[in-house]
C-alpha cells in the first residue's frame, strides 16, 4: 500500500508574470513526481492559482521491485569493494583502510524505495528561486514588459480599465525608477508633462496602453481592452424645403445638397423672409384689422406679429401703411394725429420697448349729457394716441348753498352719467372703469378730476375734498385694496337759501366725518 506525501501549490495573489512561467512551475511538479489534485484560478487572472498536490512516499512491493533493489544492492557492493582497492593502492594506511573497508561492507543496503524529504517552506512563494534546478533564464524567456506589469495592475477608480504606479512598480521590480521610465520610452509610451496633457496610446497584443501622471506629480501606467468598431460614420444629405412658386419666379430652388456656409444661410434666410404680395389702399387695413387684439375704445397691434401673420418682412408691412399716411412722428416728441379711412381712425405709435405699433378705433357721433352742461362727453380713444382733453371746471371751489351763482363744471357733468348707485343712496365709480369707458387713460382722466378741484388722497383715512356741482358733491377716496373712487351724493344745502358761516363751517365738518367714515 503506497503512502503519500501532500503539498499545497499557489502562485500568490499576482500570479505569474507570463504562461512560459506558469508551465515551467507546472513542469518541475512533475519531475519531481507530484500529481495535482486540485487546480483553481482566478476569474480576472488566468495566471493566478491555488491547489493541492501529493506523491508516494513508499510504493507497492512487485518483483520487478525487489530485483532492481538486489541489482542496486549488488552494485553499491562492488562499487565499495573497487574504492577500497583503489586507495590502498594509492598508499593509504592499512588501518584506514580496513576502517573504510569494514565500514563500508557494514553499512545496510539503502532502500531507494523511500525518497528524502524535502524542504517545503517555500513553496508558496512564486517568485523563490528552486535551489536545486534553477537556472537563469536567457532574454528571449523573459517575459515582455507588458506581460511582465500586467499582474499587477489594478481597476482605474477613474476610469476605465486596468492601471498600476511607477512607484509600485519600482519597489516590485526592485530596480531604479529611472530604468523603468526609461523602458516605459522604449516600448513607445510617452511620459506626459502635465495632468492636462491628452494621453498617448500605444497598442500591444489588442490591448491599449498609456501613461499619465496626476496631480501630485505621479506616474500610473494605464491599460484597457481595444474599443471595437460598431458603426461607420456616413454622410447624410440634407431635406430641404418642397419648393413654391414664389421661390421658384425668384431662383432660390431648394438643394438638398447644398453648402452649409454662412453665405448660403444668409440667402435661404433672405429667399424665407422675401416678402408676399401686399393689398393695395384700404384692403391692407381691411386684413389688418381681424388680426390686432381689442384694447380700450378700439384695436391695436404690432408691425412685428402682423408681419409674421401676413408672411413678410416688418419694413414693407410699414411702408405699405406709409402709402396710407400712417407715419410715425418724427423725434420731437409729438404725437401724429390719426388718419380717417372710411369709418375707422388709424394712428402708428412706438412703446417703451422700440415695437411699432397701429391702433384704430371707429368714428362715433357725439353724445350730449342729460346734465344741464352743453359740453359733450369725450369720445372714446385708442392706447397711445393724443385726444382732446376733458371739459375742466373753472375753479375748485367748497360746497356752498349758492351753487346757482357758480358755473358750471363740464367735467363732472360729463361724469356723473357713468356713476352708479350704491347701497347708501349715493353713486360711486372706480376711477379706472370711468376712464376706460370714456376712451381715456386713467391717469389723464384722474388729471382731468384733480383739474376740477379734487384731491386723490393718498392713504385710505385721509379726509376727502368736497366739489359741489348741480345740487352734489363730489369727492374721491381710495378703499382698503388701494382702488380710487369718484363719489357723488346730494348736498344738504342744496335747498336752503342760506345760513350763516359758522353753521356751513359745522356742516361740511360734519358731512366729511360721515362720508369718511
């Protein structure tokens, strides 16, 4: 029954530097009569292994066996018996060499069948040299360098593939940094001179190599499989626009192929924007009109979104109007005054942002008040155009009970017909509403009021000033929501022939803390 001998065989957590290694590791196993049992590698490194080893240490007795040991025995016999004649022969004492003679023909057969033990401290170490068969390798065994810092290379934490350090590298190589930067030169890599500096690859075995150094001024050698073609890069021809006819009169046929140079830009640009055939005389203003948006007491729009809705350029749009009269005023400041075109007045004005603008509004007949004042109201008025002012009043003057003796005030009659009753018995109107239905910007009809003789107070529980006008007083306020009122009611002295100062005094005191309040 043969007994056996256990060796575990690994080579460390690199692994070999090359195959060639690897089968002279394996190669020398054998000859030295170990069978691997167990062989495992490791799933990124094909190089890297652990297992387990045995051979006999004492073998089955055959024939064969015991005559190749008597054969031995009897050789080792002879080969004792010539030795000892040769020394004597070479004058050696006869004592000696009965002593050797004697020793020797005592000593026991030695049984071959059992093989010394060997060391095997430093098995686990790859890189230990084998004291008994090592010999050193010629340059066309060694491995490459490429194959030779594959092992050690390590996953990028920034990037992708595999890299490893010169320092590393140094102290596993033990040999100067020098010599390796100066190997690293030799296989083609570049040594970059900044961290900015774009990598330069190299390819090995269908592998890339590069070096880069990062900030602290270290070098890593980097490697990543070959990216694989997937696609091919083809040119595609551009789609341009079907042509038109207006297109086609003026020469710009569309080219699928054509030159992508700021000047064709430029020109298919010029050819999209070219303008179309605009109406003549009122038809223009007749298209215009549906298209502006409806704005206080008429319509109005921009040359810039009517130009896009009729599909030409801004500057012939303005110029077809400018056939019409439509002008914009020149820096001075003054307004234009409109333009009658059948039953609509037109104007041209610019706003704060540089947009041009034409507004319209109709031609309305003038409305007498049912006041007693033979001042018509103003007619209603476009945004942006200058209209006759308000009827102002004379002069502001307090509610007293001669109010037959004063004129009359054509603004406040004009107004009092857009008031409306409130629950308290008096007639009120927002001061915004009121201007818009009388065509007016509110802050020129709040001019026209102040004009009058009121006051727009400027906080909510300010005292008001009282205007009488037609046997009623009128005064502005303002509520909590900041909103300006024009008030009117009844004046208490409307029916009394008179009183003396004081009591007036006393009453319009007393009217003011009512009304406030």
């Amino acid at each position: 029954m043969a007994l056996w001998e256990y060796k575990v065989i690994t080579s460390g957590k690199g692994g070999f530097a090359s195959p060639a290694l690897l089968e002279k590791f394996l190669n020398d196993l054998g000859k030295e009569d170990w069978e691997i049992i167990e062989f495992r590698t490791l799933p990124d490194n094909p190089l890297a292994f652990s297992g387990l080893a045995r051979r006999p240490t004492q073998r089955d007795w055959t024939l064969e066996d015991a005559a190749a040991a008597a054969a031995r025995t009897e050789a080792e016999k002879l080969r004792a018996e010539f030795e000892a004649k040769f020394k004597a022969a070479t004058g050696a004492s006869a004592a000696g060499t009965a002593d050797d003679a004697s020793e020797t023909g005592d000593k026991p057969p030695h049984d071959e069948t059992f093989r010394r033990p060997r060391d095997t401290e430093r098995d686990l170490d790859p890189t230990a040299p084998d004291e008994e068969t090592f010999e050193v390798p010629e340059e066309e065994e060694l491995p490459t360098f490429f194959d030779a810092i594959r092992p050690h290379m390590r996953r990028n934490q920034r990037g992708p593939g595999l890299s490893v350090s010169i320092e590393y590298l140094v102290k596993k190589f033990d040999m100067l940094e020098s010599d390796l930067i100066g190997a690293l030169k030799e296989c083609g890599l570049t040594i970059p001179a900044n961290e900015n500096e774009p990598p330069a690859y190299v390819e090995y075995d269908g592998d890339l190599y590069w070096v880069n150094v990062n900030r602290q001024k270290q070098l890593f050698i980097n490697t990543r499989e070959k990216p694989r073609p997937v696609f091919r890069v083809v040119q595609a021809a551009r789609v341009g626009p079907e042509p038109t006819e207006e297109t086609a009169s003026r020469g710009a046929e569309p080219d699928s192929t054509s030159s992508t140079s700021p000047a064709a830009t430029e020109a298919r640009v010029e050819a999209a924007a070219a303008p179309v055939s605009l109406p003549a005389g009122p038809e223009l203003l007749d298209k215009l009109r549906p298209m502006m948006r409806r704005s206080r007491g008429g319509w109005s729009g921009s040359l810039n979104f009517l130009s896009r809705a009729l599909k030409c350029r801004e500057t012939d749009l303005q110029a077809a109007l400018g056939l019409l009269g439509l002008q914009l005023a020149d820096g001075g400041g003054e307004k234009l005054p409109p333009v009658e075109l059948g039953d609509f007045l037109y104007w041209l004005n610019k706003d704060g942002r540089g947009l041009t603008w034409i507004n319209a509004r109709e031609k309305t007949e003038e409305k007498e008040p049912a006041a007693a004042s033979g001042n018509p109201p103003p007619a209603a008025e476009a945004s942006g155009e200058k209209q006759p002012e308000l009827p102002l009043a004379a002069a502001a003057v307090p509610a007293t009970p001669d109010a037959a003796d004063r004129p009359t005030n054509a603004t406040l009659a004009a107004v009092r017909l857009l008031l409306k009753e409130t629950k308290t018995g008096a007639v009120a109107g927002k001061v915004d509403r009121l201007a818009g239905e009388l065509g007016k910007p509110a802050e020129e009809f709040l001019a026209a009021l102040i004009a009058a003789g009121l006051k727009a107070p400027e906080k909510p529980r300010e005292k008001p000033v009282f205007v009488e006008h037609a046997g009623e007083i009128f005064w502005l306020n303002k509520n909590a929501k900041d909103e300006l009122w024009l008030n009117a009611k009844a004046s208490k002295y409307a029916d009394k022939p008179g009183g003396d100062e004081g009591g007036r005094k006393a009453g319009r005191t007393r009217s003011r803390k009512k009304e406030n309040g």
